[in-house]
C-alpha cells in the first residue's frame, strides 16, 4: 500500500503536515497532492477521516477559480449517478478512466523525451561538428604536404 501523509486537522480548524511538523492550508495540500503524494486527513477531536471533505473542498476552490475541469454537463451526469443503481460501477468506470488516462499520457510523455533525444537536429549539429573537424584536419594535412606556412591569426603578433 501506498504511503500516506498524515495531517490532522485540530479544533481550531487548523491543519497539520505529521511528517514536516508544521501547519499547512488547503493550498499546501493541494501542492503536496500535486506531488505525487496521497494524503490522509484525520479530525483530532473526533478521531475520524475526513480526507474526502477536504479533498472536495480543495476540488470545488479549484473549479471556482480559472479553468474549470468539469464542465456543467459533467457535474449534472455526476449527481444523476448519486443513488442511482449504477453508483458504484460509475465511480469504478470513473477511478479506472483517470488511472488509463494518467497511463497514457506517460506513455505520451516518454515518446516525446525519445523523440527529442533521437531528434534530426541533433543528428545534424553532431554531422555538422564532425564535418568541420574533417575539414580542419584535411586543410591541416594539405598545408603539411605542401610545406605551405600557416596561414597568421589575427590575434599572433606581428614580426
């Protein structure tokens, strides 16, 4: 299983990160979970998880501000669903689809890295580098075999 981040929310309403040893807001957690890591809420007082009401507070503030992730029609079709007898499999339909989407999109990921890496222009830069060296070499050995003197660098004094 998975390792969770315990934070316990107190009778002052505040938050507590267990692991960092410090308070946190709505916002902190929602970065931590941005992370990549699950966390479970616990209210002190009571003793009980409250993880899922703080989740979907962080959800609503999220779609209240900038652009939405779902849309009205989503929202409507979410709450048919509540008592419906097909709840149960639409939330596993629903965990499923996020679970194939992230898969996918790593995989996306992963091609566009290779891609990059296998990239023509970098073919190209290392063809070109290569070339000039040969250039270089074979100017070199031209000017040996004809005992021609070096051509001057503008930086080498002058006799």
């Amino acid at each position: 299983m998975k390792h969770k981040r315990v934070i316990k929310k107190y009778a002052n309403r505040r938050l507590y990160d267990t692991e960092e040893s410090r308070y946190v807001t709505l916002k902190d957690i929602k970065n931590i979970i941005a992370l990549g890591v699950d966390v479970s809420i616990i209210d002190d007082t009571k003793d009980v998880d409250i993880t899922r009401a703080l989740l979907l507070q962080i959800v609503s503030e999220q779609e209240l501000g900038g652009t939405p992730l779902l849309n009205e029609a989503v929202l409507n079709q979410l709450i048919r669903f509540y008592g419906h007898p097909m709840q149960n499999m639409m939330s596993g339909f629903i965990a499923s689809s996020i679970k194939t989407f992230i898969t996918q999109q790593e995989a996306m990921q992963e091609q566009m890295q290779h891609f990059i890496e296998a990239s023509p222009f970098n073919n190209f830069q290392e063809m070109a580098n290569k070339n000039m060296q040969a250039m270089a070499d074979m100017q070199k050995q031209f000017f040996m075999q004809n005992h021609m003197p070096k051509t001057k660098k503008s930086d080498e004094p002058k006799q």
